[in-house]
C-alpha cells in the first residue's frame, strides 16, 4: 500500500546574514514526511535540523534569516499548499491548527506570570470558536492526556512550581491543543532524567495513534531515536547525509558522520578507554567559499571501538589499587535540610531533606559517580562538600581536615584544591568578560604566578590544554558553541591546580558527539594530572562510562554503593533497576521488535 504524503520539503534553503557573511544552515534539502509516520532529524548542534522545522513553521526571524529557495508543500487539507507562499496572516491558520511545534527549553517557552491552564486555554481560544469555559474543560483534558495526577492542580499553577519533565509535559499539552496534523518536537528530552524521558517518548507514541498524526522528532541522540522513530534522517552542516528507516541506520549505517553518532554513545555492556569522536570516521574541509569537503576513513564502527575497549582484567587492577589508597575525602553522615513550613509565630515545622545522613568515601585518582533523578539530592550533596550548600549535620574530610568547620580564611585556601564545573557553562561564565580574562580571574584572586606575563601564558596553555587557540583568549562567551564553553569551564576550574573536582551535570545539555569529546577530555586530564572527580548526572550510561565506582541516590539517601559494572549487572535495588530500564539502549533486537522486522 503507497503511504500519503502529509508533508513535503524540496529542495529548501534557509540562511542566515553574518558578519562573516551568508551562513547557510540549511543547504538544498528534500524529504517527504508521510501520513502517521515518526520522523526522526538527528545532527549535532549546528547541523540545521531545528533550523528546517522553524522554517517550516515560517518562524525563522527575518533579517537575519531568509529562505534562498525551495518549496515546502502541506497536503494535509487535500489540495496541496506551500506554506512558504502563505502570507504572515494566512500562515495563522496552518501554524497551531495543522502544524504544532514543541520547543526544546520549556522554561524559556512558557511565560512566567501566567498560570499553566492559562497559557494552554490562550492557545484554544486563539485557534477555536469555543467559550472560555469550554477552553477551560478542554485544557483540563488535555492535562489528563499528557498524564499529570492532579489537572485541575496544575491548571493554576505556575511553570516555576513544575519540575522539567512537568513543564514539558505542559508545552506537549499545548501542542496537541487543536489536534494538529504534524507534531515537531524539538529536542522535547534533552537534559531530562532517563525515566522522565521514557515516560515523554512513551506518552508521545501514545499520542501519536490516539490523534493520528505525523510527528517530526528532532535530537541529537540516536539511542533516542531507536525508541520513537520509523525513518530517520541525519543531517550534517546543513544537509543530510542519509536517510532510511531506523532499522536500516543502525544495521548499516553508510555515511561516516552516522557512524560516528552510533559509535559515539557511552557502551553500556563493556569498558572502553575514550569514545570515538567523529575524527575516528572523517575528515572535513572547507573552502573559501563554505563548501564542506568529507573524507571518509576506511574503518567500521567495531573497528574504532575494539581499539579502545578495556578488559575486565585491568579494571579489576585499577580498582583494586584505588582501594589501597586512604581517602582523599570522607563524607560522613551528612545532612542539608531545608525549611519547608513555618507556623504562624514563624517557627520552622517542617524540612525538605534534600541530604538525609549520607556517607562514603572518594579515593585519590577515582571518578566516583553520582546518579539519580532530578531531585534526589545529588547536586546538593556535591554543594555542600564544597560549602557552596550550607548543612544541617554530618562531617566532610578532605585529607582528614573537616570542611565543614574552616573559616573563611582556611576555606579560601582550599578553594585552590577543590573546584567544580556546572551544569550550564553559559550562566557559570560573565557575558561581559572574555574568556581569557575569565580563566585568569581565579589566578589574580589566590596571587598565583609573579606576573600577569606568566599568568597570560598560563592561560594560553590551558586553552590549548583543552583543544582551543590562544586566538579565543578575547572572545566572549557568547562567541562559542556549547561544548566549547564547557571546554573554557574546564579551563577555568584547572586555572588554580585542583586535585579533586565535582563535575555537576557538565555534559548533560550538549550534544553526543560534543559529549564524546567533553568526557575523553576530562579522562585525559585525570590521567595527566591524577585528578580525582565526582561526577554528578542523570544519565546512568554516562557515569558509567566514566566511574570507578557508582552511587545511586533517591530522595537523599543513598540507594546503593559499588563498582559501576556492578551496579549496572546486578542491581540490587527496584528502583536502580528502573534507572537502568529506562536507558535508550538502541539494540538492533529492540528496533526490530518494535518495526516488525525478524532477525535473521
């Protein structure tokens, strides 16, 4: 049976004016999206696949952007229409009603001084001829369909009271609000905990039969996209490398750049030294005039991978010289409550005990993991080892000296052994100072270094420590990628010499393959420089990709304790088993059971 066209893309070029000149961030693609299908989009950062949505939907921002040719034809009414030939006003009825998009940071795409029903009933209201009470009823609805507990709860509540997940559950909400045609969602999980994300890619799949439409799913993560998609394309600085049915990618895949993608993600059934990057599979080159030139590198993926593989053998000799070592720090019975209740003469009722009388030990050199959902109290057990979180209770010894009771003066001191890389490099970096200037901040204020000369050359030799130039020493944050300024990060918490360093969520928001090389960074720095770490995700495959040992937290305790291949065999506790089920794993025999296909 031939499958309908609901939506398709010929030929579209969308660019965009720079200083540097014309950025073509979608170059000369076409695909076609067919009735009740899920298309998965995958790229990295930068490789045009939200720009191709955005145009679609026409909400590219013009200047600077502009469409330089294609068509973008919509059958979803039966007589065909290309949406790029619609004026601003007509668009109105195709954008909401026929075509709904679901943003990437809910956070940013919900307003703040309205209530979550409120901006869910604006959007009916605006595309409906209904009442304000039977917008009311509907978004309650619509709340029940995207399974939150309490609807009429959250109808009143504002975005800054829901968790991520909530909030994106919310915008999920909004799209579906006028039962559109074709569903984009772009990014809808990234930097989501793994069972909040299984729970959103489950609810979508649901919501995709139940409404029958189409649904564009944009990420950079293929493991992702072996849950949801049928077909999938990828794409590369603007234009796609390949597309085919998901089955067929990931058997055999045919462009270096995807093989790179599914060779990049942290294994989860062996131990590897570093991951593959995408220079293990090409090289790329580029001419004055912007033309990309990709030479393959004869290889395979098992290949790339066999050569980085580690065995059990010297794991087991690693950590058991790990474990000979005293502690380089102790945590013992720690606690960080928070007030939550006060009563009417203002006395403190009730806590939220964020850390509830947690102990364990980190030993010099060892990456110990720290894992669990948002909320169990992982990030801020790693503040207040470091002070930055006030406790309630508990000691923490760094070589055997109680952080928990220095002064001000002691604490200063051991600033310079002791730091940490955030979640978000964009918010830990200030906008207004360059990244030369940031790095060598920390250096004035502990008076390192005779001479603002030998500071400046420190600077440079950090920058290319971590795969940047000393040309980047005047440029500003907002100059760089993603992963670039998780690098600066890097470079500024290794300015002061540290020898032990909490690394928060620090690839949680950044693409796979910019993820890749971010953590092959930080195991080279650890083994150049005996670092020791506590590396802080949602993400169980990454910390166990880079953890010696793992500890699983859940609502301030702790859940378990062990090596991280023992955890992640042989979990002892229903709710690591959980974390571990929800995992995108991206098995070929997942794919195949879920496409029909038999193995053979």
């Amino acid at each position: 049976m031939e499958r309908e066209p609901l939506l398709e893309v010929r030929n579209l070029k969308s660019y965009f004016r720079t200083n540097e000149g014309i950025a073509k961030a979608v170059d000369d693609i076409s695909f076609t999206v067919y009735k009740g299908e899920t298309l998965g989009i995958v790229g990295e950062s930068g490789s045009g696949k939200s720009v191709t949505c955005l145009t679609a939907m026409r909400l590219i921002p013009e200047p600077p952007g502009f469409v330089a040719g294609g068509e973008i034809i919509y059958h979803g009414d039966g007589k065909p229409v290309d949406l790029l030939k619609l004026s601003t006003k007509e668009m109105l009825n195709y954008r909401g009603n026929d075509i709904s998009m679901i943003f990437q940071e809910p956070m940013t795409s919900l307003n703040p001084v309205f209530t979550c029903g409120e901006q869910v009933m604006e959007t009916i209201l605006l595309h409906q001829k209904v009442s304000k009470e039977e917008a009311k009823k509907r978004t309650i609805e619509l709340f029940e369909q995207v399974k939150f507990d309490e609807p009429k709860r959250i109808f009143g509540v504002y975005p800054h009271q829901l968790s991520g997940g909530q909030k994106q559950r919310v915008m999920i909400a909004m799209a579906l609000s006028c039962n559109p045609k074709i569903l984009i969602a772009d990014e809808p999980t990234t930097a989501l905990d793994v069972t909040i994300q299984k729970t959103i890619l489950d609810m979508m799949d649901e919501l995709r039969h139940s409404i029958k439409a189409s649904v564009i799913f944009i990420t950079h993560d293929l493991g992702v996209i072996a849950e949801i998609a049928d077909r999938v394309i990828v794409m590369y600085k603007g234009k796609i490398v390949e597309l085919g049915a998901v089955y067929d990618i990931f058997t055999n895949p045919q462009h270096p750049y995807t093989k790179s993608l599914l060779a990049c993600r942290p294994p989860l059934d062996f131990r590897m030294s570093k991951l593959p990057v995408v220079s293990d599979f090409m090289e790329t080159a580029i001419d004055t005039e912007g033309n990309i030139t990709i030479t393959e590198k004869v290889v395979s993926i098992d290949d790339v991978v066999n050569n980085f593989k580690i065995s059990e053998t010297d794991t087991k000799k690693r950590y058991n010289d790990l474990m000979a070592q005293s502690p380089i720090l102790e945590v013992i019975d720690l606690k960080t409550h928070y007030p939550s209740k006060k009563n009417f003469f203002g006395i403190t009722t009730d806590y939220v005990k964020a850390v509830d009388g947690v102990s364990f030990n980190v030993y010099p050199g060892e990456t110990l993991g720290l894992v669990g959902e948002s909320g169990c109290g992982k990030t801020t057990l790693g503040r207040t080892i470091l002070r930055l979180a006030q406790s309630t209770s508990g000691k923490v010894l760094f070589e055997g000296r109680d952080i928990l009771q220095l002064n001000g003066q002691e604490l200063k001191e051991l600033r310079k052994d002791m730091q940490i890389i955030f979640q978000d490099p964009y918010s830990s970096l200030n906008p207004r100072m360059t990244i030369g200037n940031a790095i060598l901040e920390p250096m004035k204020v502990h008076k390192m270094y005779d001479s603002e000369e030998e500071r400046y050359a420190k600077v440079i030799e950090l920058l290319e420590t971590v795969s940047l130039e000393a040309k980047h020493f005047h440029r500003y944050p907002h100059e760089f990628s993603g992963g670039q300024r998780q690098r600066i990060c890097i470079a500024r918490a290794l300015a002061l010499h540290p020898r032990f360093i909490i690394c928060d969520e620090s690839v949680s928001a950044l693409d796979v393959s910019v993820q890749a090389q971010v953590l092959n960074l930080l195991i080279d720095l650890r083994e150049k420089f005996n670092f020791t770490y506590i590396f802080i995700s949602h993400d169980l495959s990454v910390v166990k990709f880079m953890s010696d040992r793992m500890v699983v937290m859940n609502k301030g305790l702790i859940e378990e304790i062990g090596t991280a291949d023992e955890i992640y065999n042989n979990p002892q506790k229903e709710y690591t088993q959980q974390l571990i089920s929800a995992i995108p794993k991206g098995r070929i025999e997942d794919i195949a059971a879920r496409m029909g296909n038999i193995l053979r």
